[in-house]
C-alpha cells in the first residue's frame, strides 16, 4: 500500500524547493490615519489575517511577512494552482454586515436580481430600481451610511459548509452579546427581509420566518467552492482596511534547482553511509535494521502524501533527523541483545530481552522529541511548523519499525538454522571501557559544569541567539536584469558585498529580490569607499558600453581566434561621404549606421592592410557581457547604497527626535479633540479596569459625558497584566512563548509558574544536578551583575524544585549507593522511591 500511494500521489513541495507566486499588497490606511485609528499593529493583525485566509485554501507553509514602513504585506505562496482564486482570496476585504433594508421589503422600490457576468452567476444578487440597477452612492447614502445591526466581527470562528437541497449553505453563530441582539432583531421584524452583505454586495436577503436564537445560514446562489472560499474568508476575519496589489509575480525556487540537487544528493549519501556502517558494525541484525529502515521510509513518505505534508529543508532536515533517531533505536537494541547474548542465554532469549530492556529508554527519547515537536509546532510558523511535523511523524513511524519490524525480522531469522550462528552478530566488536563513573563522581561533576555553566555565562552574554534574517527586519532591493540572473549567482554577489545571511528570490520578469541585514555605524565609512568605487566602475562600463553596442553582438574572443588562423578583422568608424570615397573590390562589411556615423569592419590575410578611416581597437568583451558586469555593478551599488541609509550616522537621533516628536502631536491631538461628530468633541479609547472608578470619580468631577463599553473587538484590546513579584519571575518565559492572556482570558501565570516549576523538577528528575544547577546560577548571579534579574529569580526557583523532586524520589546522580545514605534516606517520599519496589516493578 505505501509502494501505491508513493506511486499515485504527488509531493507537496515548499516555496524553497519549487517556486510559487508572490504578492505584495498595500494597505489602503489613508481614512484611518486621518481618524487617528491607524496603528502600526494594525498591519500585524492583517499578517494573521493573511496566514488563516491563506490556510483555508490549502497552501501550506505560505512565508508572509510585513513592512511596516511601506505599509505593504508581502505573501508568498508555495506551488498555488489558481492565482486568480488566491489573489481574490487574500485581497478580499470580507466585510460582512447584517443590514434592515426598507427598500427590499415587498412594495418597495427596489428589486434583487442574481448577479451575471458573462451570462454566468457570480453568487451576487444585484439591487436594481426603477431606472435599472442602482448606483453605489445611492446605496451608500441610504443602506451604508447607517449602522448594520450585526457585522462579522460578531461572529464565531466556526463557520462551515453544508450542502443542502437547493446548493451549498453557510452555517455561523454569533458570539454571546452579539447573539442576544440578533435574537431580539428577529422577533421584531418577522416576515420582514433580513439583507446580508458581503464588502457592499448583496449575498442573501432571505424573509425571517421565525425567532433566530444567535445562529442561522446564509443560503446564497454560491458554487460549493464559493461557499467554501467566503466560509474560510468569515472564519479568517475581516481586513480592517482594504488592501492594493503593487506587484503580483512567479517566483523561482529559494534555494535554486542546484541547491536543492546537491541537498538530495547530500541525504542520499548520508543515508547510505548509515546503511552500510549498519551492516560493517552489525552484521546481521544491520542488515535486518537497514531492511526495516527502508520500510520506515516508505511509510513516513506514504503518511507525507497522504496528509498532505509540505516538504521544504527544514522539513527534509527533521525527516533525516528522525532517520537518525531511528537508526539510534536499533543500535540501543542490539547492544542489549549482544549484553544478554554474551551473558550465557539463548539467541531467542537475547532478542527479547534485548528489545524489552531497550525499550524504555527508546520511549523516553521519542517522548521527549514529540514534546518539543508539540511546542514547536504549536508555537511555530511557516518552515518550523514543517520540521516539526516531519520530525514527530518521523518519531512515530521510527518507533514501529524499530520496535515492530526490527524484532519480527530478527526473530523469524533466529527460527533458521543459519540465523543461530554467532559470528553473524558480532558479539565481541565494540569499545567497552569503564569509566566508573560513580566511583570518580567528582571528575563527571566538573566535566559537566565545565560543559553547562560556561554555554549558560556565554548565552546570557552574548545577548543569547543570533538570528537569521527570517526573523529580523533587513533592506529589501528589488533590482531589474537585462538578462535572467540565477539564484546562485546572486547570492554569491551578496556575500562578496559582506552579506553571508541574505534571502534572494528570483522572479519572472527578470526581476529579482535580495534582503541583507541591517548594518550599524561603524561600516558606514566602508560602505562609502564601496559606494564611490563601484559610482566609477559603473561610470565606465557605461562608456564602454555606448562604445560595443553600434557593433552588436559578437565575441572578440572569436575574432583572436580568426587571427590565430590567418584572418584579420578590424573595426573602423567613417561617415557616409568617406565610405562613397572606398572602391567597391575592399572587403568590407558595414554593421550598422548611427548618429551620422558607418560602423564597419574589415576582412583580410594581410594583417597590414588597412582603411582611410578611424580605426577602433578591438573591444575587451561582448556587448551582453558588459551589459551584465554593468547590472552587476548597479546591483551592487543599489545594495550598498540601502545600506548606508540604514545605518546612517545619525539615524538613532532622527529616530527619537522622530518618536519625541510624534508624542507631541498625539498631545495636541488629545488636547484639542481630534474626534468630532455633530459638534461634539471626544476621544475613544480602553481603559484597564481598576482605573475605572478613579475615571468616573474624574468625570463627575470636571463634568465630563462619559460612555463604558465592552470591546467589540476583543482581540485588539491591548493586555494589561499586573503581576506580583512571584510570577513577575516568570515573565522571561511567558516572553519566549508569546504568551499573554488575552482581554477575555483568565491570567493563568500563577498556575502555569507552579506547573512549568513541577514539569521542570520532574523532567531533570535528580536532586545532585539541581545542586549544581543552583550552583551555576549562583555563579550566574554573582559573575554577571546585568543578568536580568527575573530570569535569575526563575533559575533559582526551578533548582530548587529539581532538588526538592529529587530529594523526595531519593535520585542522587541516579546512585543506589547514594539514595541509600540515611540522612539523604530520610528525605524520600515512599510513593515517589526511584529505587522502591513499584519502581523496580516498573523498569523491569
């Protein structure tokens, strides 16, 4: 079955393997900007938007991304099928308003019609009059200049599709208010048409027949796949402005097609090595391992296809790392088997012993990586969300081949006259030393805090990760090429102008995208030198290039080679009445005519022989040539030139002159009442609830009108979150997780600080490591004084933790000899004993 699907279906490739379509977008934020609603968020928001929206069609790991200071979004899609559908998808506003109109009712003066273009429905209905269909500022001053009674941020996030008898339905539900407002809409207008709208378009307009308790259907003249597009677009949200394409391209791959050829031959050769060391150093049981390994290949590409999974190279790199682990499963194993084999029982006997006493430590190593597989893929985007999900079906399908296959295949062969000969399990090849590591503890104890403690120190003080240019803002050069640029050479370019991290993108068009990092000050003055030797080598490939262009297209190269054979061709330059003057037997051939001048060149055996006119050396190089050093260089020199502005020498200044400023405007802005309706000056914002009170106090005081409101938008309420000074520690974690709760969730620091501590106690599990991991946080504390001062407060309540857990389980560096000291004895929780009956009972 895994051969079939392998056959049969395709694999989803990533946007760095095989290309896809690129779109920039523009948010139209003028009104909001004028209102003062505009904020810098806003754009985030529309990124999320995006990705769901995006998801919804099916186009897994898409790369999106913002640029603030051009208020664009850029989305990249990986192999898209229909860009038409994907460019309506993401470019939709998708606002959806629930509206009374009176002018719909029966009697009135309007009239909705299905939609046609090209003789073909659109899954709109049209508003027509009298005089035909109606005009949008009609509709606009009478339908949209009013409030509508339910839009679709009311929704929930669970519409779906249904197809009934009369074609495909959406299902929504409203949220709690929201649902309380519709239900008593419904009841006052029975028999009354209830008119649904779509970015100012007529979708539905169906009669309410009855009391709609907070959810319904909106049953339209869609296609199933337009009800399943707008249903998508419902759950995703609305954009909060319209957005504009600036530029709709064809990417080629990321990578490019060598990269990705060396890669596939780098994986294969790897995975060949691993076959045959298997079979080298095993013998038998490798053979049987590499057999099972190629099952588990079969299987994991067959689950590939079948989900489907998107294969980028960070998902490529967790297959072969899951590889890796399974590899790691089988050598756990058979080692095992060779203890037991040597230690006088039967062949069978070791092979299940082998496999049973293995098999908890393979457990505890795929559990611990499907948890980290978990929060990656959780908390993940894009191509961490691909190496998550590979690597943790990679893990499950390692487990049964290991466990599974491995053991059925070494059984079945021990049943066989041939398979109970030692020598094909190569019991006595191996390294065994003995370390004896408990009688010199000591000596492990300072390797590993040589190991850990120096790494921590080196992290914190090296300002912890470095990150690559996927995840910090950068200069975005779009740059047009006279001829089509490879991938590779582009990024060879970058890293001659100092850029070893760069994105480059290759697009159709000629047209090409290079990111490069942001540099600071101190290259401002190389990047300056650069800039004026690459103005003069531009300056003079120009020159040149006037020069070779009237002699078209040709390589010098070939007329050296002519000469070396005993045909000399020279160039000359005349004008008309010169070359009148020239008998008619000279062998020349004119090439072209431009600006009153005769380009022509001469043919001969004698190298002496010569024209009456201005003779031109040969050229160092073709015409494409130069023109291709020529855009090189303007490439160069675009890149250099964005640099130095962002690392312009006083840019910091301008940047808080910049922000000083715009908090004096927003005081003006505040002061004099930007907000105006009917005369009336106000401001509208959130305020944190324990200010409430002082703000009614404030208001009765000076005589202010004051309106309270729940959000209608939960989701851009801003979080303000008062922490006491115990789980203020655990900010730094809720910090690299992303997680604050939201205007409606409940803060749950307290909890999750009581269970990371626990889960982090359990999981080091050895009361002597916390020891020295308190130490190392000691020393942290005291060596480096700009620790932060949280982290080094949740580092102490972790250890403590971990040698309290480790105490009360009596785990010293996991010693019997040590657990059974009667002052360490003393500390043990009998149900929590690692060396207790139950737990013996357990690993046996």
């Amino acid at each position: 079955a895994s051969i079939w699907v392998n056959i049969k279906f395709p694999i989803r490739k990533g946007l760095d393997i095989q290309g896809g379509m690129r779109v920039v977008l523009e948010a139209q934020a003028e009104d909001a900007k004028r209102k003062g609603t505009w904020k810098p968020e806003n754009l985030e928001r529309i990124r999320g938007i995006m990705d769901n929206r995006v998801n919804g069609l099916g186009v897994a790991e898409p790369n999106i991304y913002t640029k603030p200071d051009q208020d664009q979004i850029v989305v990249e899609l990986p192999g898209i099928k229909n860009p038409e559908q994907a460019l309506a998808v993401i470019q939709t506003t998708a606002s959806l308003e629930f509206r009374f109109v009176p002018e719909l009712e029966r009697g009135g003066e309007w009239r909705d019609e299905p939609e046609k273009r090209n003789g073909v429905e659109t899954g709109y209905f049209e508003i027509t009059g009298p005089n035909g269909p109606v005009s949008q500022e009609e509709l606009d001053a009478k339908i949209f200049s009013k409030e509508p009674i339910l839009s679709g941020k009311d929704l929930e996030s669970n519409s779906r599709v249904e197809l009934g008898p009369d074609g495909p339905v959406i299902h929504f539900e409203f949220r709690n208010e929201a649902k309380r407002t519709f239900e008593e809409f419904t009841r006052a207008n029975i028999g009354k048409r209830l008119a649904i709208f779509l970015d100012k378009r007529l979708i539905s307009a169906p009669t309410i027949e009855d009391v709609i308790p907070g959810s319904g259907i909106i049953r339209g003249r869609f296609t199933v796949e337009q009800a399943k597009t707008l249903s998508n677009m419902l759950n995703a949200g609305a954009l909060p402005v319209p957005l504009k394409v600036v530029q709709q391209l064809n990417v080629e791959a990321t990578l490019g097609n060598e990269a990705v050829r060396q890669t596939t031959i780098a994986g294969i050769i790897g995975l060949a090595l691993v076959l045959l060391f298997m079979v080298w150093y095993y013998r038998l049981p490798g053979l049987l391992a590499n057999l099972a390994l190629i099952l588990y290949t079969l299987f994991t590409f067959a689950l590939f296809k079948l989900i489907p999974v998107t294969l980028t190279v960070p998902g490529i790199a967790g297959f072969i790392l899951s590889i890796g682990m399974a590899v790691d499963a089988n050598i756990l194993i058979f080692e095992r088997l060779k203890e037991e084999r040597l230690a006088g029982k039967s062949l069978r006997a070791a092979i299940e012993a082998g496999f049973r006493r293995a098999f908890t430590a393979i457990l505890d190593s795929n559990v611990c990586t499907l948890i980290t597989c978990a929060i990656l893929y959780n908390f993940g985007e894009g191509p961490v969300k691909g190496f998550a999900l590979t690597l943790a079906l990679g893990v499950a399908v390692s487990m049964f081949t290991a466990i599974t296959c491995s053991r059925t295949f070494l059984l079945m062969v021990a049943g066989t006259q041939f398979g109970q000969n030692d020598k094909l399990y190569a019991l006595g090849r191996g390294v065994h030393p003995k370390l004896n590591v408990v009688k010199n503890m000591n000596r492990w104890f300072a390797i590993s805090a040589l190991a850990i403690v120096p790494g921590v120190i080196f992290w914190l003080g090296l300002n912890g990760i470095k990150y690559s240019i996927e995840y910090t803002s950068g200069t975005e050069i779009i740059a047009q090429f006279r001829q089509r640029p490879s991938q590779a050479e582009l990024t060879a370019l970058a890293r001659s102008a100092g850029q070893t991290d760069s994105r480059v993108l290759v697009m159709e068009g000629n047209l090409a995208s290079i990111t490069t990092r942001r540099l600071n000050e101190a290259d401002t003055a190389r990047l300056t030198d650069a800039i004026k030797q690459k103005e003069v080598l531009q300056q003079n490939l120009r020159e040149e290039l006037d020069q070779v262009l009237p002699w078209g297209e040709f390589d010098p190269a070939a007329v050296r080679e002519l000469a070396a054979s005993g045909i000399h061709v020279s160039l000359y330059i005349a004008t008309d009445k010169q070359l009148a003057a020239l008998p008619s037997d000279r062998p020349v051939r004119i090439v072209s005519r431009a600006r009153g001048k005769v380009y022509l060149a001469l043919a001969s055996r004698d190298p002496n022989e010569t024209l009456p006119f201005t003779r031109v050396p040969l050229p160092r190089a073709s015409a494409v040539t130069i023109a291709r050093e020529l855009d090189v260089a303007r490439l160069e020199m675009e890149q250099l030139s964005a640099q130095l502005r962002a690392c312009a020498r006083h840019h910091d200044a301008f940047v808080t002159a910049r922000t000083a400023l715009v908090k004096d405007l927003e005081f003006e802005r505040v002061r004099r009442g930007m907000h105006e309706d009917d005369g009336f000056a106000y401001l509208r914002g959130y305020c944190p609830v324990p200010v409430l009170d002082t703000l009614r106090t404030a208001a009765e005081a000076d005589r202010w009108g004051l309106i309270v409101e729940e959000p209608d938008d939960p989701s851009a309420v801003p979080t303000l979150l008062r922490t006491n000074r115990f789980t203020r520690m655990l900010q730094p974690l809720l910090d690299f997780f992303d997680l604050l709760p939201g205007y409606e969730e409940y803060d749950f620091s307290f909890f999750f600080l009581v269970f990371f501590s626990v889960f982090y106690a359990m999981l080091i599990g050895d009361a002597a490591y916390g020891l020295l991991f308190l130490a190392g946080t000691v020393v942290l504390h005291l060596r480096v004084p700009k620790a932060p001062r949280q982290l080094i407060a949740l580092l102490y309540v972790l250890n403590v933790c971990t040698v309290l857990w480790g105490a009360m389980s009596g785990t010293w560096f996991g010693s019997r000899a040590l657990a059974q000291w009667p002052p360490l004895r003393a500390l043990v929780v009998p149900t929590l004993d690692s060396f207790g009956p139950q737990s013996q009972a357990f690993v046996m």
